[in-house]
C-alpha cells in the first residue's frame, strides 16, 4: 500500500494553507505579524501584562525547587531562569542536591552557544538510551 505523503510543497493538495510551510516566506512572516497583533489588540491589556509579569516572577525565582532526572549516579536538570531563558543542562550528585546549595557541573550552556554560533537554539528535552549505563558527554 502507498502512502500518500502529502500536502508538501512539490506535492501540493487542495490544502490553503499549505503556504504556511515557507516559515521563512514572506507570506507567512506577514500573516503570522498580523495575527500577532489581532492577538495583542484583543488580549494585551493590563491583565495580561500582571498575568505575564506575575508568572515570569514565578518561573524566574532561584529558590524555585529542580525537576531532576536520575541516570546512574547523577541526577539532571534544566535549568531556567531570568538569566538563563533558553537553559543550562547539568547535573549533580544525589548528595549535592540534598545539601542547601547543590554544586551543579554545567553540560551545556544554551544560551551561551546561541550566542557563539549566533542561532537561536533551544533545547526542550534529553532522554537518555535505557541501560546504556551513566550519561557520557
């Protein structure tokens, strides 16, 4: 059986807005421009400025508590925050992180190689192979 791959670009179907694919098209940096600012003329009040300020707050505080990840002897965290937007993955020591102040041993600096390299990198979520033993970088 085949399998019908499309809309694409080279295949197009009766899709309108195939269009939208060219996220670097001028058509589609356009629209998304013009649906921002519907979206801010509708719901950017004052509301949304606390809300947004309210959260950023939250989400920026240093005492906010590191969602880890155990693999072998280390447990893992990215880690975000006022200064580090985009994050920094590290890691620690099950003893370190019990301690008051956690030593983190910095894997990767995003935001510092967003910088360097001049892109604009993310990075959302690592999972690591199942028993391939501790992480190795």
């Amino acid at each position: 059986m085949r399998i019908d791959d499309r809309p694409t670009i080279a295949s197009p179907d009766d899709d309108p807005y195939l269009w939208l694919e060219q996220i670097e098209g001028e058509r589609a940096l356009a629209f998304v421009a013009r649906q921002s600012k519907l979206t801010l003329e509708r719901f950017g009040d004052a509301g949304f400025a606390n809300d947004r300020d309210t959260l950023t707050a939250i989400y920026d505080r240093p005492d906010n508590i590191p969602y880890v990840t155990r693999r072998g002897g280390f447990l893992y965290n990215l880690w975000k925050d006022a200064n580090n937007p985009r994050g920094i993955w590290r890691r620690t020591t099950l003893d370190e992180f019990r301690g008051l102040n956690p030593k983190w041993e910095a894997l990767l600096d995003v935001d510092r190689l967003a910088l360097e390299e001049n892109q604009d990198w993310i990075l959302s979520w690592i999972k690591t192979q199942p028993d391939a033993g501790p992480a190795r970088y």
